[in-house]
C-alpha cells in the first residue's frame, strides 16, 4: 500500500484529502504545518508527498527543500491559491513532480498521483542508487563505510569509518559546497537536536576533518548561524 503524506494547513480540505486518499488504498497520513510535516516525513517512510505552498511556521517550498536535502527521492506535489507563473517555475527548480491550483478536483488529482507512482516505479526498477561520492581525491563508499584516497604509490590509503561518521558524512557529500543546517543534520543522524548530541556530533565533525584534511581543496567549516559546509 502507497504512503502519502499530506501537508495541508486548511483543517477540512486536509482531513477531506486524507479521507479521500485512505478510500483510494493509499495509507496516508496528514500534517498541519511544515514543522510537523519534516517531522512526520524525517520519521517516516513516504512513496509520495503533497504539500501546500502557503503554510504557517514552514512554507511548503522551505519544507520540499528541506525534504530534497535528506537525499531520498520522493516524489512531491504543490497545492496553491496562486496561479502565479513564478510560484510555478519555483516549485519545479524545488523538485516537484506536479502542481495542482486550488480549487480541483479530487479525481483529477488522484489520476496525478497514479501517473507519478507508475514512473517512479519504472524508474525505481531500472535505476542503481548512487553510493559512492567524490569529494576532492578521495572516494567515499558509503554502503562499506570507508574513506579512500590515492596514497602517492598507486595504492588506495582506506579509512574506515563507523555508521555514525558516515551517516553524517552522507550529508555533508549530499550537500556539497552547500550550507547544511546544525539542527538538521542532528535530527537525520541522531534523531533530535539535544544539547548532548550536538556536542557528540562535534566530536564526530572533527574526526572527520582530521581525515579530509589529507586533501588541501577539502574543508569541513562551520558556517556561523547556519551549521556547516564541506567545500571542495
């Protein structure tokens, strides 16, 4: 069964659309903001998303670029007032996969759903995830946890690297010359931002560091306000 999450802050169209969606054989769950929806969808494990654009505490375009950041492709469908073609042209650089105007139809709506099911799924069988990352010389292997780079002599010097190191390791490659926030790669690695995880990230943020720095043209920098950025 296909799980939907919907983010809509209008109390009757979400619990309309959930509804809805529940009666068509999709197992959806429903979020009234954006803070709740990154919550849900950080928790979760989602086929499909439909979020509002105009939100209270987190607009749906902040919470889609939040949702690309985690690295999981999942497709994503706009719901708008507005008609504007900006606001259009903005979702799709965002990711999206459709974009729906307020007022619609609930049929017409599912026929979306469905087609964008079908073509993730085909894509889904013929595509191989990328594991491996380039960041400067060295290769990062994330399914074996290991941080290689030519060693001058035509070998590969190998770095092992435990699940946590390499978890947020992910991240930082996934965001390349990026700004990643600090709370956020708390949440994704150690499932909340507690004053305790923050500082144990900071250890696993200087290890890490202590390994790249065997490249000059990578730096692990914080960025002040926001978290860090690998730069390359």
């Amino acid at each position: 069964m296909p799980q939907i999450l919907v983010v809509e802050d209008d109390p009757n169209l979400g619990q309309l659309l959930q509804e809805y969606l529940i009666l068509k054989g999709f197992d959806t769950d429903r979020a009234t903001d954006g803070n709740q929806g990154l919550e849900m969808f950080t928790n979760g494990q989602y086929d499909l998303c439909i979020f509002d654009v105009m939100m209270p505490k987190k607009d749906g375009f902040s919470l889609a670029k939040e949702v690309r950041m985690t690295g999981r492709d999942v497709p994503i469908i706009f719901l708008t007032a507005k008609s504007m073609k900006e606001d259009t042209i903005q979702g799709f650089k965002l990711g999206a996969d459709d974009y729906v105007t307020k007022p619609f139809s609930m049929e017409e709506l599912l026929l979306r759903i469905q087609a964008i099911l079908r073509r993730y799924q085909r894509g889904a069988a013929d595509a191989i995830e990328s594991t491996t990352y380039q960041i400067g010389t060295f290769v990062f292997d994330y399914p074996h946890q290991t941080l290689s780079r030519p060693d001058g002599g035509g070998n590969l010097a190998s770095q092992k690297l435990t699940s946590k190191e390499s978890e947020l390791l992910k991240l930082f490659a996934q965001n390349l010359n990026q700004p990643l926030s600090r709370s956020f790669a708390l949440k994704m690695v150690w499932g909340d931002d507690s004053y305790f995880n923050a500082r144990s990230m900071d250890v696993y943020v200087t290890k890490l560091r202590k390994y790249l720095r065997e490249d000059e043209s990578v730096q692990l920098v914080n960025v002040h306000g926001e978290g860090f950025k690998l730069i390359v």
